[in-house]
C-alpha cells in the first residue's frame, strides 16, 4: 500500500503561517508579560505600572482553579478525540488494503 495516497498533503499558504505566528507571538508576549509581573511582585519590587497591571491580570484563587479544570478538560477532550481520529484512519486504511487486495 502507498501510504503517500492516503495523507492529503495541503502547504499552507504564506499569509496563513504569517497570522499563524503573529497570533503565537502575542500571546506568548502577554504570558511572559504576565509571568514578569507576577516575579517582580515575589521578589518585591513595586511601581505604580506594576500595580495597575498585577490587579488587571491576576485572578483570584477560585478563578485560577477554574482555569485549570478548564485546561485540564479541554486537553482530555482533546485526547480523546486524537485517539478516536487516529483510529477511524487505521480503519480507513486495513479497508483500504483489504480492497485493494
């Protein structure tokens, strides 16, 4: 079996990878921004920058709890739903063999 027939190869067109990887910059950009406001708290270094921007971004404890079920959901939805894909395409393919044969 060519296993190149069964993959459908499509390139990503250059405007797609660009928005790609400007929406991958902001968002890592805002989580380390975050993070270094969080380390300037702990290591105790106070601006009034600071402080409007640590009580913007920090959730309370109920809220960062919450946050991480949500996480921890939507990764488990997300395995469940790759091995359930993974195995429909290993159907696919022993149907595939078996009728070319």
């Amino acid at each position: 079996m060519d296993k190149d027939k069964l993959v459908i190869r499509k390139k990503t067109s250059l405007w797609s990878r660009l928005r790609r990887m400007i929406l991958l910059i902001i968002l890592w950009a805002v989580a380390i921004y975050v993070l270094a406001i969080n380390l300037c708290f702990i290591f105790g270094v106070y601006s009034d920058g600071l402080v409007v921007n640590y009580s913007l971004f920090n959730l309370s404890f109920h809220l960062y709890k919450l946050l991480g079920y949500l996480i921890i959901t939507i990764g488990g939805i997300v395995a469940v739903y790759g091995v359930i894909h993974i195995r429909n395409l290993k159907r696919k393919a022993a149907a595939h063999d078996k009728d070319n044969a």
